[in-house]
C-alpha cells in the first residue's frame, strides 16, 4: 500500500538524482524523525487493535497473554520479575496479575521460605489458556517475518531493539518537580 508519505519520498529520491544540488540535511533529519514517529504510531496502533481483537475472541489482552506465556515458559516467579521479563511497570503487572487471578488462569502465593515474597504461578486452566490462544503478535506479521531470511528477521529485530535504546532514558536526574527545564536554585533574598 502506498500512502501520502511513501508518494513523497518517491518523488524527493526522483528530483534528487535528477537535481545536482543537495537537500538540506535539516530537512532530511527532520523527514526522517516524522518517519520514525509516523511508524511508531502506527505500530503501537496495530498493537492496540490486534490486542482489542485478542481480548474479544480468545477473552485476554495481550499484555495478559504475555504474562500467561512468560509464566509457563520460565515458572514461578514475582511480580517485579515478571514486570523485567516483560518490560512493563511493576504497576501495570500488578493490574494485569489482578485479572488474570479473577479469570483463574494464575495465582499469587507467599513464598515459605519468605513470607515477604509472592509468587505468582499458572494454574491448570492458564496452561490449557496458555496452549491454545494464538500468537500475542500478529499472525499476518508472525507469517511475513516467518518467510524472510533468518538474517533479516535478525536485522528486523536489531534494528527495534536499537530504536528502544535510543528512546531509553540515561543519565538524568530526577527533578522534584513535575516540570521540564532547568531546575533553578531560589535566591535566599527571594520568597519561597
């Protein structure tokens, strides 16, 4: 399919070989930054709404399913484990560990060893929801990235993976405040 973006870039490759002079390279960096965020979005809506449709046939999201899955593969475990297994917010696994213990499909247990630690395992019924839901990724992607090379199935996931450590926050210190911009000292002769 061939949208607005996909035409533009077309023509820009088209006037470009036939044009000696160069683009600027602020606007190509900025084409290529609405790129990026154009493919992001589009990415995380296809997501949402192959999730949506997830939940409405086999009746868990997949958030969820990953979770069940995760659970399966690698055992018991707790929910900040579970939360770095996945990448999601120990906030969020707690939400998604609640429903899935409502449906049955996993319980919490405290460790005997340490009455501090929860557990959270898969029961009888979450295996059996675990075996017979389809992929949490697209079956139309699961199918593409199948036919392609090994090789570029392994630059396809480079290539994401290098786009989350760019998008990844490093070296920042956490400002007390809810406002972004230099944090600025009070003068002592000023009130607070």
């Amino acid at each position: 399919m061939v949208t607005r973006g996909d035409s533009r870039e077309g023509d820009r490759t088209a006037s470009s070989a036939a044009s000696p002079i160069p683009l600027d390279p602020r606007h190509v960096d900025e084409r290529v930054d609405l790129r990026v965020l154009s493919a992001m979005r589009r990415i995380i809506r296809s997501v949402d709404l192959y999730s949506r449709e997830l939940a409405s046939k086999a009746k868990i999201t997949s958030p969820q399913l990953v979770c069940l899955l995760t659970l399966v593969e690698k055992g018991p475990m707790t929910a900040t484990t579970i939360s770095r297994e996945v990448f999601l917010s120990p906030s969020t696994i707690v939400g998604i560990l609640d429903r899935l213990e409502e449906k049955g499909l996993v319980k919490r247990q405290r460790a005997r060893e340490d009455r501090r630690v929860v557990k959270v395992t898969v029961t009888d019924e979450g295996r059996q929801v675990a075996e017979a839901a389809p992929s949490p990724l697209q079956d139309t992607l699961t199918e593409a990235l199948h036919k392609l090379p090994e090789s570029e199935q392994v630059e396809i996931a480079k290539s994401l993976e290098r786009v989350v450590s760019l998008m990844e926050v490093q070296h920042i210190d956490a400002a007390p405040i809810l406002e972004t911009g230099p944090i600025v000292k009070p003068n002592k002769n000023e009130p607070a």
